[in-house]
C-alpha cells in the first residue's frame, strides 16, 4: 500500500508540475526552441524527471533544466548538448527530444538497459552489407576543423547515416535520418573535397578523401535523401 500510494503522489505532483507549466509559464512552440529562452519549471514542482519519468533522488538520480524547454529532467536525459541562439549559439545543455530536434540527429536510447537503441550496431558488421562505407571528415560550424570518422548508410537501413568513431567500433556514436535533406556539391577547397547535406537550419558539411569517393556519397545520399531504398545497379555503382 505505501509503495501504491508514493507512485500516485509522483503521479500527482507530474500531472501539477506539467499544469503549473501550463498555466504559468507559456510553453515555447516548437519552432521557438532555442530562440526563446523558455521560463524553467521549479525544482520543487516535480518529483520525477519530465521525461523518462524515473524519480529523483538526492545522490543517483539529481535535478537539472534543459535550457531549450525549461523541464526538470535527469542527468540521463540531459546529457546533450546543442547550440542555442538565444544564448549567442553558445553550446547549452538540452534534453533528448530537444538535442533531435535542434541538431537533426538520433541519438542512442538506452536507459539503464532497459532499451536497446537502433545506433547499437557493430561498424563491421554493418560495413559488410552496406550501400557504402567510408572514412569521411565531418566539419564543425565554422568549417576550420572536424571529426574524422567511418561512415555507413547500411543496406538494412538505407534512409540512415550511421557515423563511427572508428571501423571497428561495435556501436556508431551518432546517426542522421537521410530523407528530406538537400544534397550540394561545394568547389574543391585547399584540395580537399567538399560537399553537404542541407535541411532548413541543419547543416552538415563533410570532406572526402577523393573527389571521386565524394562523388559517390553524394549520390548513394541523394538517393536516401529521396526516399530509394534498393541499390543502384552494378554498372551504376561502377561509374
């Protein structure tokens, strides 16, 4: 019976805590996060994390803001960070759902091993039944350095590309969802051998060791970027 009735008052006090942010504090549209620095929930409002629901605790489980929806969530859920233009697109620690929405890229779900997350695929195997796979460079914002890293759009999951730290590794670190987004070449740059993915704000550039290595990301993404999930033909992918 106590354990009944502590789960109904953190039950409770979510349900205040989501009305008290409703009532007092607008919720920034959609469209506003990381424009608009949201009003943040008050810590005492709220016994669980606003979004995977575990509760607090003073020692392993410890409150902290998404500085893009303003909720209280856990170290867990808030272990991202993006930039965030109300704060001169400085780099702020977000949430998940806020991290995706505000970067374009997935991230891995694993909570306590309760979930096992689509990023959780070794780089060799998924190499092995690729579309294409490759070293690539991906860019920072301001174009002066990068992440070199081993990059797969997998057979199995053509619409995804997955990104490794290394070719050996057993899970990529990051993903980005393919579909939707523009491909455009760049001239060659200091000999290195530019092209990006482009969607609304969402700007990836990467470098190719050869230009024609970028030829062919550049058409194996536009493919996924237009939704075609069978392979090119041999004597396409020979070209």
């Amino acid at each position: 019976q106590d354990a009944i009735d502590r789960k109904e008052k953190r039950s409770e006090t979510f349900k205040t805590a989501v009305h008290g942010l409703e009532m007092d504090a607008p919720v920034l549209k959609t469209e506003e996060l990381g424009h608009r620095a949201p009003q943040w929930v008050r810590d005492n409002l709220v016994t669980m994390c606003m979004r995977c629901k575990e509760p607090f605790n003073a020692i392993t489980r410890r409150r902290h803001h998404c500085r893009a929806c303003g909720y209280v969530v856990c170290a867990r859920c808030s272990d991202y960070k993006a930039e965030l233009q109300y704060d001169g697109n400085r780099l702020n620690r977000v949430c998940q759902e806020c991290y995706v929405f505000l970067t374009g890229c997935m991230v891995l779900e694993d909570r306590e091993g309760k979930h096992k997350g689509i990023l959780e695929k070794g780089a060799a195997e998924v190499s092995g039944r690729s579309l294409l796979c490759s070293s690539l460079q991906l860019l920072d914002k301001n174009g002066k350095g990068g992440t070199r890293g081993w990059f797969v759009i997998p057979q199995d999951d053509p619409l995804v590309l997955y990104i490794y730290a290394a070719p050996q590794d057993v899970r990529a670190h990051t993903s980005i969802p393919l579909l939707g987004y523009e491909v455009r070449d760049l001239p060659q740059d200091d000999s290195r051998h530019l092209f990006q993915l482009v969607q609304s704000r969402q700007v990836f550039t990467f470098v190719a060791d050869t230009e024609e290595l970028k030829r062919r990301w550049m058409r194996a993404m536009t493919r996924s970027a237009m939704g075609i999930t069978h392979p090119e033909e041999e004597e396409d992918a020979d070209s």
